[in-house]
C-alpha cells in the first residue's frame, strides 16, 4: 500500500512544465509532464545533462513497474544486474531507463537467478570441474558419445541502435561471480577465434567439434555482443559449432540489432543457416528490447574530429601531427593472426594514419581491424566517400571498422564527403526500395545514375554505424577516451622500432 500511495505522489508531483526543446537542430514545443530533477546523469556509460520528461503514463508504468520489481527481487538474493541498475540510477551514474530497458532487465535478473541457482548442474564452476583438452575430449566421445543439455536456457536479447543492449549485457556480465567459466566477447572477435582455432586442428576429422570442445571447456557461459551474420562463411559453420556447443552445455547471452528470423537474411545459401535460427530459439528465450530512444544521440554530440568536405588533407594531417606531438610518425607494420601483417602508413604516440582506400577499398576484414586496435589508440581516416551501389564492399568494411573501434574504444579523426546520415542515403533496404519510385528496385545497375543500393545487412546495419558515429564525436566519449589514456601508464615509444624503412 506504501508503494501505491507513494507512486500516486511521485505521479501528482510531476505536474509542472511545458517543456521547450532542440532535437537536431530544430526548436520543438511540446507538453510534456515534468518533474524539476534536472542534473548530470549517465547513459550508456557516458555523462548526460538531463532533465528528466515523461508523459504520465510512462511514469506511472515506470514507478509502479520499479517498485513491483524491487518488491519480487527482495524476496531473492539481493544481488544481480537489477538491484546493480537501480543502484546505479540512485547514485546518479546511469540516466533512468524507461520501461522498454527495464523489461529486458527483468529477463536477465530472472537469466541471473536461475543461473545462481542451478550453478552446479551448470557446471559453471571452473574449479569445481575437471579439465579435459578439447582433443582429448573429443577423442573420448568417439567411443561414449555425451550429450548434456543444460538445465537453463540462454537469452537473445535485440532491438534498435543505442537502445542500452551493450550496457546492459555488461551490467548482467559484472554481476557474475568471477570463478565461473564465463566469457564476454564481440561476435567478430569471436568468430576470428573460431577461424584460428580452425587452422589450428586443420588435420582433425571434424575440427569443428574439436575447437567447441575447447571453447566450452574454457566457457560455458558465453556472452556475444553485437551478433550479426554477414559472412557465407561463419554463416555455414554456425549451426554445427553450435549444436556441438549446446550440447556441451553452453549456455549462450546474446545481443543483436536483428530478430532471429532475419538474421542473415538474403545472404547465400540461407538455407544451410536456419537449423541454426531453430537451435538459436529453442536454446535461447527471445526478447525485444522495444525502446525507440537511442541513448547515444542524447550525449552532447559536437563535430569533434569529424570534419565534412573535400580537400581537407592538409587540416587532418595537421591533427594528427598535434596529437603525435615530439614523436616521429613513420611506416609501420601491425601483427595480425595466423601470421598476416597490416601496413600502416603512418603511426606514432598511440595514432594511426590511413587514406581510406587503404583501409576499406583492400581485402581487409575484422581480424586485421583488431589488430590494428590492439596497436593504435587513435585513427585519422583521410576521405571517407558518400557509400552507394559502386562501393557497396567499401561501406561494408566501414562498417566492420567502425564497430571494432567502438569495441575497443578508440578515437576516429576524419574527413568525410558528407554528415555520418549523408554517407549512407544511397544505402536502402529492401522495404525502402519498395516505397521509392518503382525503377528503384528493379533498376539495371547499368542504366542507375542515382547509385542507389538495396542491401537488407548493410541497410539495416546503417543505423548502428551512424549512432555510434555520432557519439564518438561527442565531448562525453572524447572526454573519456582521454582519461582512459591518462590511466594507461607512459610507455617510451623509439621511433625505429617495429618501424620500415623506407
């Protein structure tokens, strides 16, 4: 009764305001029902100055709903990505998520509760299990084949760009008890470990259920962030590696842009894939976070580096040499797995200089993206183009880039023919095309002077690339990739070393 009465309050008090504000630019007025707390909070991991402004619905939904969750999780162990949430928003380092958000915590906080509670039928104790080699393993279950399911289902958690899935993977992640053998990791790093590990048992009969040995004998509780299919060839091994996994007992936390259904969607030979999209939902309970907020385009986005036109070397190199400072940029190579080498042009102090033919106009992918980003803190991209149909490959690449760097962090300079939106106008879905003129989707690549793409991945992946454009040129994430450099400590660079002479 408590909980009502005071939620009624919090309701009535939030009478006050109309509220005028700025979205792109543009002066909206609107009625808004506002409360008067207005202070610097945290989305996403990034600072937010805020006033808190809702309809009265949502508020109410989001009292009742905060109280009726805190009310249930009391009566459980006081602990789990829920109660860290609400601690969080009280210490004023997260922004108050709405109600979308607070759903998908609940799965997790149920994910967290029953994982806690099934733990040893789990086997997620790595020392309370025996350890065995993934060959060894594998030899063993040619004579007694094994099979064990385990007793708790995974999550799926998907839905629009910025809408806190990544943050919220992380919040449940840290939760976990730190003995358990748990991983969280990109879905592109994981699968460049998967390719390596391939190469590694070339000779073995069937390699794949040797490097899933391996994988669940180091993790059974594996958590991808950003899991996304665009390769023919993660696309046909994926079902296999999974369905050795699953019954190893791993337990899979995902999240992704894209429902299960479309995963993939278009690509080659799909058919060979969906045993996996059937595995995937009878492993795995599926959720939606709906949010149609993106949390990243709420930090105080500036142009930062990012600088749009042409003929723009000469004011990028000049960054650049102001972040390299006293020391010599020269011609470097960078290490990338099973023994391949990537040319950088320039690098110096943590930086890296790159045209972007360089980059995204070569056979580069994921692998060599990493290892440039376990080098390089810093990336000045020199003439990123307007993306169409004639460098469709190019925006794929600029894609895979731009996600690695928000992995690890880094910071982009670059010059750009247009905004991060203009880049990709030319890039549609099928949908889209469908409700262009009609010429649009059934146009001869010949004739198409308005270069437009139809690409179900890349139209969809679009958003995200955009979205995390964005913040990372706004002050909030520039702001703390400075202090994650002051936290590292000084390493004495000598510019011969790793360095080719001309």
């Amino acid at each position: 009764m408590r909980s009502v009465v005071r939620s009624v309050r919090q309701f009535r008090s939030a009478f006050q305001y109309r509220w005028n504000y700025t979205y792109d630019g543009f002066p909206i007025r609107r009625d808004y029902w506002c409360n008067t707390n207005c202070r610097s909070l945290y989305s996403l991991s990034r600072k937010v100055d805020v006033c808190e402004c809702r309809h009265p619905s949502q508020m109410i939904s989001r009292v009742m709903f905060a109280n009726t969750a805190k009310a249930t999780h009391r009566e459980l162990n006081q602990s789990g990505p829920l109660v860290e949430y609400e601690r969080r928003i009280s210490a004023g380092e997260l922004l108050d998520g709405d109600t979308s958000q607070l759903g998908s915590l609940a799965e997790l906080q149920r994910l967290y509760d029953e994982l806690v509670e099934k733990a040893d039928a789990c086997r997620l104790d790595r020392y309370a299990t025996s350890e065995k080699a993934g060959r060894s393993r594998w030899l063993w279950s040619r004579f007694i084949p094994q099979t064990s399911y385990a007793p708790v289902k995974g999550l799926y958690l998907y839905g629009g760009v910025g809408t806190g899935k990544t943050m919220l993977m992380d919040l449940f992640f840290d939760q976990l008890p730190c003995n358990w053998r748990k991983k969280r990791i990109h879905f592109h790093d994981f699968m460049l470990d998967v390719h390596s590990r391939l190469q590694k048992h070339k000779g073995v009969a069937d390699p794949l259920e040797v490097v899933a040995g391996e994988i669940s004998d180091e993790s059974l509780l594996l958590c991808l962030d950003e899991f996304m299919v665009t390769d023919v060839a993660d696309a046909l091994i994926l079902n296999r590696l999974y369905g050795h996994l699953f019954s190893d007992g791993a337990i899979l936390v995902a999240t992704s842009n894209r429902a299960p259904d479309k995963l993939y969607e278009g690509g080659l030979q799909r058919d060979l894939f969906l045993p996996f999209i059937a595995a995937l939902k009878e492993r795995c309970v599926v959720h939606e976070i709906g949010s149609s907020v993106d949390y990243r385009k709420m930090t105080s986005a500036q142009q930062g580096f990012y600088f749009v036109g042409k003929h723009l070397s000469s004011l990028l190199n000049q960054k650049f040499q102001e972040l390299v400072g006293e020391h010599r940029a020269v011609q470097q190579e960078v290490e990338v797995i099973m023994g391949r080498k990537l040319l950088v042009p320039l690098g110096a102090n943590g930086c890296a200089y790159f045209p972007f033919e360089e980059l995204c106009d070569r056979p580069l992918g994921a692998a060599d993206y990493f290892g440039l980003f376990k080098k390089f803190h810093t990336l000045a991209l020199e003439g990123v183009p307007i993306f169409g149909l004639h460098n469709r490959t190019a925006a794929y690449r600029f894609v895979t880039l731009v996600d690695v760097m928000y992995e690890n962090k880094a910071r982009l300079l670059c010059t750009a023919e247009g905004t991060p939106v203009e880049l990709f106008e030319r890039i549609v879905t099928i949908s889209d095309a469908q409700q262009m003129a009609p010429r649009t989707s059934s146009r001869s690549r010949k004739s198409d002077d308005s270069d437009i793409c139809v690409d179900n991945e890349l139209g969809f992946a679009k958003d995200r690339t955009i979205s995390r454009l964005t913040e990372m040129n706004s002050r909030e994430y520039l702001e703390q990739h400075a202090a994650m450099l002051a936290e590292k400590p000084v390493v004495q660079e000598h510019d011969n070393e790793n360095a080719l002479q001309a």
